[in-house]
C-alpha cells in the first residue's frame, strides 16, 4: 500500500497533483505513474497560466512541473507559486538541457525535481516524499510555542522506515521554533531525509549510487541483503540537532568506513544534474545555508539559519 493513503488523514477528496507540461503524452505519462496503485487524482494544466488558474479553484496538494514550456516557463511558475501559495510543494520533472534552468528553480522554491527519464523509477517516491515533508501538525503549535532551544541524539537502526517520522518531528519543531517558513520547513525537511539516506544506503551498507544509476532493482536488493550482514547491519546511524530560534544545526553521522570530502563530484555541475549520484547533495546543498563533511567523510553538519524577515510571536 502506498503511504499516501495515510498523508491526510480524514480528508474526504482524494490528494490532488497537478501536473504542468505543454507535452500531451509527458502529460499523460506523469499523471497515470501518480494515480497508478495510489489513490491520488491527477489534474493538468499545459503551461504556466492554466495552471495558477488551477491552483486557485482545484487547491492541488503538490504542484509536479515541467521547465520549458511556451508562455509562462517552469521557473517563473515556481517563483508565482512560492510566493502566492508556499504552502505547496512543486516537484520539477528535468529533461538533459534543463539543467541550469533546473537548479535555479530549486533555489527559487522547488522542493524536489526528477529527471524526466528516471519517471518511471522515482516519480512516485519523489512525490510521496515532499508530500510527506509538507504535511503538518498544527495542534499543538501552540503548546509548545514557548520553546527556546532544544537538543537531541538520536541512534538509528539501518531501516529507511524510521527516517520520514523523524524528519516529520524536526519539521514540527522548526515550525514551532518559527525558523521557517512553510516552504523552507518542506525543503529541511527534504534535505535532512536526503542526508539519512546517504548515511543508511552509502555509509552505513556500503552501496554505492553508480550501482543504483545501472540498475535500481540490484541496488535495493543488495542494500536489503546487508542489512541482515555483517558487520554493515551492527551500524548505527546518529543524529544530533541543536534548534533555536535563530538556527537549526543538524549531524548525521554514519559508521561506515568513510570517504575523501575532496573526491565528491560537484552536483551544482549542469553536467551531473541527470545522474542519479549527487542528487542528494545537490538538494542538500541548495536547502541549507551551509553544510561540512568531518575529514573521514562519515559525518555531515548541516545549518539552516532562520529568515531574518520573520519575526518571533510573542508567547502567551
């Protein structure tokens, strides 16, 4: 069963995605991968105009986008999106060429992006995962509105099911700690997923993305055969965060042998935009503000600094 079922709970329509792209057939194709065994209801829009006009009456939950397109291109519509409706979330489907285009749009507000030849394979997850980050609990804001600053360890057991409640609890207290605003909050969130990732499958397992890039099915196979191995299944992964009001400073840290820093390709490169390998990266380093790899490669400190724009509400 999908976990989409379970992102909004009581809501009586199914989760709207709204897909953007002047290609019938692109159209047609990302809309089925995402009503496909998920219950969610696909709607469509063939360029930018159409689909601010969709936004306004359909109220979709995740806006899933194409880059050029006639009119209104895919980067203006991100900027129209982030300030008109930040509360939703916009993943961009890139094609080779987009690349430039691609990781403006992910600095200009959207939250995740998959390459367009990797559909079939990612879309889905993709989507699932901002979805999942962009949810929130808003019941007890409130209650916990006081909050100062706070200090965490946790020590994870190599399962990626333990990693989205996890990244969904900082999200609660960021927002609580009023670090970020609703599409910042998204984007740490992805981000802080993104790095847990790397520590379970790349340090931890040992697997590396070439392998996933050649062939997905082998990768996941492999990752699940050590996880009951030794020694990869007696790694741990550990989070420290440190979270005021002013910033929020995330370390994950990994057991496994490590790596140079200095041998990371930059994924800011037009050329590497299309790999799978890096993607995390390139997410990471565009969502924080600032990020640091420990000389053995295993540790990763990741700051994000609160807006100086907002301002704290009093506590009552």
């Amino acid at each position: 069963m999908s976990m989409a079922s379970t992102l909004l709970p009581g809501a009586i329509s199914p989760i709207k995605v709204l897909v953007v792209d002047d290609s019938v057939i692109d159209q047609r194709l990302a809309g089925t991968l995402v009503e496909k065994d998920t219950g969610w209801k696909a709607i469509y829009a063939s360029d930018g105009f159409e689909a601010l006009e969709l936004l306004d009456r359909e109220k979709p939950h995740v806006v899933l986008t194409d880059l050029l397109m006639p009119g209104m291109d895919g980067l203006e519509l991100v900027q129209k999106i982030h300030h008109r409706y930040p509360m939703v979330p916009i993943v961009l489907m890139t094609a080779r060429g987009n690349e430039e285009i691609a990781i403006q749009a992910l600095k200009d507000g959207a939250s995740s992006y998959v390459p367009k030849r990797s559909l079939l394979t990612d879309l889905v997850d993709t989507v699932e995962q901002v979805l999942a980050a962009a949810q929130t609990d808003r019941q007890q804001q409130r209650l916990l509105g006081c909050l100062a600053r706070f200090e965490s360890h946790f020590i994870l057991e190599n399962d990626r099911v333990l990693i989205p409640p996890l990244v969904a609890y900082f999200q609660e207290q960021l927002t609580r700690l009023q670090v970020c605003d609703e599409t910042s909050r998204v984007r740490v969130g992805v981000a802080l997923e993104e790095a847990l990732l790397n520590a379970l499958f790349h340090g931890n397992l040992e697997v590396s993305s070439q392998l996933r890039q050649d062939n997905d099915e082998a990768y996941h196979k492999l990752a699940d055969e050590r996880r009951q191995q030794s020694p990869y299944k007696d790694r741990r992964i550990h989070l420290k965060a440190t979270l005021s009001r002013s910033e929020a400073i995330f370390v994950v840290r990994d057991e496994g042998p490590g790596f140079d820093p200095s041998t990371l390709p930059d994924p800011t490169d037009p050329e590497n935009l299309g790999r799978t390998s890096g993607r995390g990266l390139l997410l990471i380093q565009t969502f924080m503000d600032e990020i640091s790899y420990s000389r053995t490669g295993r540790e990763l400190t990741m700051v994000k600094r609160r807006d100086p724009s907002r301002t704290a509400e009093a506590c009552h």
